[in-house]
C-alpha cells in the first residue's frame, strides 16, 4: 500500500480489525520511511460494475461516488454513520448479486430510493429530488402528495 504522504510503496500493518459489521476489514498502517500512520478499508468486490447511464455513456461503478449522494441526503438526519455504511454496503452488495456486470443508473436509483423510503423519508425526498430533477416547487409538492396516504373520504 502506497503511503499517502510520502509515496513509499513499503508501509506496514500495525492493526487489522473487522468493520463494517464483518463486511470490511479496517487496517492501520505505518510508514517506516517518513513515520506517517494512516487507515486504509478493504472490501469484498464480487466482480467489477459497470454503470450504463441514461445518455448511453459507461462508466466503472464507483462506491465513494454512491456513498457521497447518500450521505448527502442524509447530512443532518439522526441516523447514525454505522447505520449508513451498513446501508450502502447493502446497496453494493443487492447491486453485485444481481448477476449483471451493466446495471442502468436507473436501476440504482431506484434501489437506493427504496431504501432510503424505509430510512427517513426526509432523506428520501433529499435524495429523489436530485435523482429526478426536480425543477420547481411544484415537483416537490406532487411528489410528497404521492408519499401521504389518502385522505378518508366524509359520508353524508
């Protein structure tokens, strides 16, 4: 592993442990050429995804770029950070045993919705309002009457 301040190839483990909840191994490192320590994360890739958006364009799967939209939505709701790497990790792994190397964006955005309609809605609407690009306040209000449940009808 490459250290992150010096660049020297041959840094050490000091520290290996379980994250995630058993789905990452955390490691501390330490560079014996310019002393620095830093943390590094791995995880299991059951194979390699492939993101086909919506003009046509693919593009390698990148779970630093999902976990940010996430987090995103999620910045300053009460869910705590384990709570979310469990979530994301879920997502990774629903989208890696699906069996396909191509996976529309679509279909990952639809996913992380339902998840996120089951973690907070707050969250949920956040996170749909980019995803479907919503444009005016109208947007918004069409969208959250569709999350109320209807209203019980007066018999005369």
């Amino acid at each position: 592993m490459r250290c992150p301040f010096c660049g020297n190839t041959d840094t050490q483990v000091k520290d290996s442990r379980p994250a995630e909840d058993h789905v990452a191994i955390r490691r501390r490192r330490f560079c014996p050429s310019c002393g620095g320590r830093f943390t590094t994360y791995e995880r299991v890739q059951l194979r390699d995804l492939v993101v086909v958006k919506k003009n046509g364009k693919r593009e390698d799967f990148d779970r630093d770029k999902l976990a940010r939209s996430i987090r995103m939505a999620l910045q300053k709701r009460p869910i705590e950070a384990d709570r979310i790497e469990q979530l994301i990790s879920g997502i990774v792994r629903r989208l890696e045993s699906m069996g396909e190397a191509d996976i529309d964006s679509a279909k990952i955005g639809e996913i992380v919705m339902d998840t996120m309609a089951r973690i907070d809605t707050v969250a949920y609407v956040r996170f749909a309002s980019v995803y479907k690009n919503f444009q005016a306040a109208d947007d918004f209000e069409e969208f959250v009457k569709e999350l109320r449940p209807p209203e019980p009808k007066e018999e005369d």
